[in-house]
C-alpha cells in the first residue's frame, strides 16, 4: 500500500511527463504562428468616380457639366490625370414615357451598368489639355452635338443616357459615373428683342417670342422661358436659370444689387420638364444698376418759432439707402443751402428772420437728392 507521499510523487512524476508531451505537441503550432503570409497588392489610386454629371438639351446640343477630376479613390489629391472619356447610349423611346431612372439598390446598379458599357459608344475621348480647356469655373462642360440625330429622324424616338470616366496615367481608370439620361427634342428658336427697365431694386425684362421651332416648323411650340443672368465680369451663366416665366414673354429680377453690370439672356422651352430642353439663347443684354433713383421727398416739415431763431422738424425718411438730409432757406426769392449732412431730421436755424420759407431734401449713398420737401 502506498503512501500519501508516494502517490503524491506519482502524480507530479505523471505531471512531468504530461507537461513534456503538451510542450512536445504545442510546439508546432507555435511555429507555425510565426510565419509570414504573401504579401497583398497595394490599392490601386484610381480617380474618384465622376459625380454628379448634370444634363440638358440647349439648342442642338446635349450638355454635360461635371466637377474637374481633382480626388483619387482614396480621397487624396489626384495627379497625373490623363483625360476623361465620355460614353453615350441610345434607347428606344415614345412621347410621353418616363426617363430610364437609376437602380436603387448596388446589385441593380451593377447590371445597369454592364448592360450600359456593354451597349454605349465613347462619343469623346478628351485628353488632359482638352479637359483644361473645356473647364469653366468648377465644371467640364461637354457637348453632344444633335444634328447627326435629327438628319437621321430620331429626334423623339430615342432616349440619350450618357457616363463619363476618368483616367489616370494610361490603364488607370475610374468607376463609371452615375448614368444620367434626357429625351432630346426639336426645340423653339431664339426668343428675340430683349429689353429691359431698371427700376430701384429691380430690372424688368420684356421680350418677344420666338417665331418658329429650330427646323423652321410654325407656329413655335413654348411651355416657357428659362431667364438666365451673370454678371458681366463673369466667363459663363450658371446651369441653372436664374428664374422661370410660364404664359408671359416677361420676368422681373427683384434680387439685383446696385451699381453692378449684369447680363441678361432667354431660351424658351418645348416642354416644362427636368432635365431642361432649351432652345438657343436670345442676344444678350448687358443692363446697368448703377443707383440713379433719388429717395422720396420728406414730408410733415413744419416750422416751430423759438426765441433766437426757427427749430425744423420732419418726419423721418423710410428710404433704406438713406445717407443724410439739406435744408434750404429761401431768401429774396432764392434757395440758399444752410445745411448738409444733417443725420436726423430736426435742424435749428438761428437766421431765421431773413427767411421766406424753408425746403428740406433726402440724400441717399449714391449722392442722389430727393425732391425738396416744403415747410407748411
């Protein structure tokens, strides 16, 4: 029979010999931690996918405006751009029927696109110096010539649906864009005989409408105007009109700044739907602001006799550019000025018993004055 001690030297023997057979099997796998994998392939800096891509029809052009290619993939400053390409695709159309839209999940958006590249054609293939110069402000402006199309009588029977890509060094290109697409029509001709009334705080455009549709067909077809304005120091109007007018060859700028030049122009528009179809822009209308319009004559002056003198006091003036105030003393049947500046409307005139009468007059920042407001 054994003892306490020699079973418990029996287990630890046992241990040993356990704990030498653990190390023994877990060595391997030890090992086997420390190796090295094949290393991955660094990710490719492609440019960023080109977004958004903004389309309308103005004329007989169809024009793409995107952003200048500046980012990569990776959100980082993008060199050596070698270009863009420009793909089209035509689709089978009928009046009245809904624009292709865009999948609205990945899955959906992925067999879009297969099926785009697998049909589009690159309709321009723009190298980095003709990106450069086809660059106004933020934008690459593109266009797609539609004469070819209208030759061919497929104006109003097609859909166009257009992506663009860009490239980096030679094989690096981006995703596709998001596809847009527009249903390309015939549409009016320019509107013609644009003039324009400035007014205090507005200018008023009046025009006349054009007379035919773009290939001659009358009378012209017009669901509107689309009233576009830049100021003249500025290279090109933005994308989007600056206002609409639907039923009247007219429109009123309300949102004009003083002394500024700006220009003026109107397309009219076949149909009242997005994305625009335009017909060319009338001639162009430069129209100055400068601030020529004199505030309105103060009124409820009246003359208070004091000892020493007369006191004037009037109702304060509601211009908004309002600068000052005169006062003038007539005096043996003439107006003599007897002060300028005058910031609020109450003026003391220790002269007074030489006066005939007195006129107050409103002065705006412009320098213009008012008509001469009488004392009662």
């Amino acid at each position: 029979m054994l003892s306490d001690s020699d079973s418990e030297l029996d287990f630890l023997r046992k241990g040993k010999r356990g704990g030498a057979l653990f190390l023994f099997l877990t060595v391997p796998v030890l090992l086997g931690c420390g190796r090295k994998l094949a290393p991955e392939p660094p990710l490719q800096a492609l440019p960023a996918r080109v977004e958004p891509v903004r389309i309308s029809q103005e004329g007989s052009d169809v024009v793409l405006r995107f952003p200048y290619p500046s980012k990569t993939n990776a959100g980082q400053t993008l060199t050596n751009l070698t270009g863009v390409t420009v793909y089209r695709e035509l689709l089978g159309a009928r009046e009245g029927q809904k624009l292709p839209g865009a999948a609205a999940d990945a899955a959906g958006r992925e067999r879009e696109e297969k099926g785009f590249r697998a049909r589009a054609e690159t309709i321009q293939t723009l190298s980095r110096t003709e990106v450069d110069a086809a660059t106004v402000g933020p934008d690459v402006v593109v266009r797609d010539p539609l004469v070819p199309l209208y030759r061919e009588g497929r104006l109003g029977r097609v859909f166009l649906r257009y992506g663009v890509t860009a490239r980096r060094d030679r094989k690096k290109v981006s995703e596709l864009s998001p596809l847009v697409a527009l249903f390309p029509r015939v549409p009016p001709d320019r509107p013609f005989a644009l003039v324009a009334a400035v007014e205090e705080g507005r200018v008023c455009l009046d025009w006349s409408a054009p007379i035919a549709m773009l290939d001659g067909e009358r009378p012209a077809k017009i669901a509107g105007y689309a009233v576009y304005r830049r100021e003249a120091r500025e290279e090109e109007y933005e994308d989007r009109p600056l206002g609409v007018a639907i039923g009247a060859a007219t429109y009123v700028d309300a949102t004009v700044v003083p002394d500024l030049l700006y220009v003026y122009t109107v397309r009219a528009a076949p149909v009242a739907e997005v994305p625009l179809i335009l017909g060319p822009a009338a001639d162009e209308l430069p129209v100055s602001t400068r601030d020529v319009f004199p505030p309105p004559a103060p009124d409820g002056v009246l003359v208070l006799s004091e000892a020493g003198g007369a006191r004037l006091v009037w109702n304060p003036s509601l211009a908004g550019d309002l600068a000052s105030y005169r006062v003038y003393r007539r005096e043996k049947d003439a107006w003599k000025r007897i002060a300028d500046g005058l910031k609020d409307p109450v003026y003391f005139d220790a002269a007074a018993a030489a006066a005939e009468a007195y006129g107050v007059t409103a002065v705006d920042k412009s320098g213009n004055e008012s008509p001469m407001g009488a004392a009662k």
